[in-house]
C-alpha cells in the first residue's frame, strides 16, 4: 500500500495510505489500524460501510476537485452504510480527528 503525504487547506495533516485498487478499497481499514498512517484515501469511492470494524471512525467524502462535500464523524463500527451523492473519493481518519482539525465543508484536500 502506498503511503504519500495528506493536506488540508495546504496544510500538511500527516500521512495517508491509498486505497485505490478494487482488493485494497474492499479491505479498507478491516484488520488495520492507524499505526502505521495518519488516514486511508479510498478512490474511487462514494459510500462506505464498517462491517466487522472493531473501533468508530470519522469519513471525508470528498468530491473531484478535491473538496470536502461532507464530514461524518464517530461512524460506529457495523453501520451498513454511509455515503454522499456527488463523492468520488473518501478519506477515513481517527474518530474525533474531523472536528480537532475543524474540518468544513469545501475545505481542499490534497495528496502528494
């Protein structure tokens, strides 16, 4: 899984793992934790479910030009499902780390 570099309104977040092959966007975060990177970049991606997670998560659905469309946070593990229309990608952090870096909608996400 390949690691880069996650910013929010140019401002470098921490470290993101990209899910962007159909097993890795399958597995997502089931079995892993945030050891090892800071986020989870799930592309492309609409929607989400924690089927068999074992800890809460907050979800970024984040829209082609990069915008954050919507922020869910402390998404329970088990929920069937949680989407937004109009996403093409979806990053998934630490439950509780949306609202500490006071993330809004519109907010610009980048990945290098």
């Amino acid at each position: 899984m390949e690691i880069r570099k996650l910013f929010l309104n140019g401002r470098e977040y921490g470290s993101i793992a990209l899910a962007d092959s159909f097993f890795l966007r399958l597995r997502g975060m089931l079995g892993r934790d945030f050891t090892r990177f800071d986020a989870l970049l799930i592309r492309p991606c609409a929607d989400i479910h924690t089927m068999f997670m074992k800890y809460p998560i907050d979800v970024l659905f984040i829209s082609k030009d990069g915008q954050v469309i919507k922020a869910v946070s402390r998404i329970r593990p088990w929920t069937p499902y949680v989407g937004t229309m109009g996403a093409k990608s979806v990053i998934e952090i630490p439950a509780g780390r949306a609202k500490a870096m006071d993330v809004q909608r519109g907010d610009i996400v980048s990945v290098q």
